[in-house]
C-alpha cells in the first residue's frame, strides 16, 4: 500500500452533495476541463486516499483526498461536502 499523503498538505472543496471524480477534479481546478480529467483518470494518474482510480464516475465522499500526478508535481484537494 502506498504511503498516505496528509490530507492537511491540500486545500479542501466545498461541495454540495454527491459529486464524482471527474466532476470534483474540474470543480477543484485539478484539471482544465473534462477532457483532461478523463485522460488523468483512464492514464492511472489520478489518486483517490492514495490508491489509484480509473473510475471518473466514481462517487466521492466527505474527506475523499483527490491527487494528480502532472509531470510538474501533483496536486490535489480534499471533499468537502456542505
């Protein structure tokens, strides 16, 4: 299993209700539209808790922690749900 990342290193996103990965990724700014989230997601370079997602559709829930691996870094946000 790999290492988990703390959840504090990541800004977290308001959300309302249910949102799935390749929603939360554009909402959270990870990615600049759905056409880039659904490339991330089907390449295995989206993470959701530290295990890899190929799922966009995948249903998040409160305190999910959303990280890309871009080729400058990875960067990532936490669920919120109001």
């Amino acid at each position: 299993m790999p290492p988990q990342t703390p959840r504090h290193r990541y800004p977290s996103v308001p959300v309302r209700g249910r949102i799935r990965l390749g929603q939360f990724l554009k909402r959270a700014g990870l990615v600049e539209d759905g056409a880039e989230a659904r490339i991330a997601v089907q390449c295995g370079d989206v993470t959701v808790n530290g295990q890899v997602d190929t799922r966009r559709g995948h249903a998040l829930d409160d305190g999910d922690l959303v990280v890309v691996n871009l080729p400058s870094g990875a960067v990532g946000a936490v669920v919120k749900q109001d």
